[in-house]
C-alpha cells in the first residue's frame, strides 16, 4: 500500500517549517542586536581607557620632574605658593645637628 501526501499536508508541513525557521531567524537576530549593542558599549569603554591610558602616561612623564614637584607641593600641600622664594637644602641634616636655642639665635641673625 503506498499512501501519497495530500496538498493539504504538503502545506501544513511546509507552514510548520517556515514558522520554525521565522522563530529561530527572530531568535537570532534578537542575539546579533544585543552582540551589537554589547560590541559598540566595548568599543566606548576601550576608547575611553585607551584616553585615560594617555592621560596616564602624559602624566607618568612630567613625574618627578622639577615643575611637577614645585607644582605638586603648590596645589596639593600649600608648601610653597606662586612667587615664594624656594631654598633647596643639600644637606638637611645639618640643620638637626642645632638645639632649639641655636637655632632661633641662627634665624634671628638671618632675619636682620
């Protein structure tokens, strides 16, 4: 006995497929989108670290040098300000080597 498909079930058959496939076609294109949304956020984030990066580095070379220690020791310590006078001592020790009565008889004889 041989049994044929009718139109009817051809076309059942071939609806099933087709939403099977519309399903899953939705499905990922939902993902791709979202993979898309998700790429150009990284894409943001990684511009955003390369900059900081180069502000870093920028920052990373003037360390240590002469303007960055007066600069640093103007805005964040109040050590010395704009048109002050700076005195580099080579040899702080000395300074310590006094006792509390020398020292003020020295700062005096300077001040006059």
């Amino acid at each position: 006995m041989h049994r044929t498909m009718t139109l009817k079930g051809f076309i059942l058959i071939l609806f099933l497929i087709l939403a099977v496939f519309l399903f899953f076609h939705l499905l990922m294109k939902g993902d791709l989108t979202r993979k898309a949304e998700q790429e150009e956020s990284l894409r943001e984030a990684l511009a955003q670290l390369q900059e900081e990066e180069k502000d870093l580095k920028a920052q990373l070379s003037i360390v240590g040098t002469e303007d960055y220690i007066v600069s640093s020791a103007m805005e964040n310590y109040a050590y010395v300000k704009k048109d002050d006078i700076r005195f580099e001592f080579s040899n702080p020790e000395a300074l310590y080597t006094y006792s509390e009565e020398e020292l003020r008889i020295l700062v005096d004889e300077m001040a006059d």
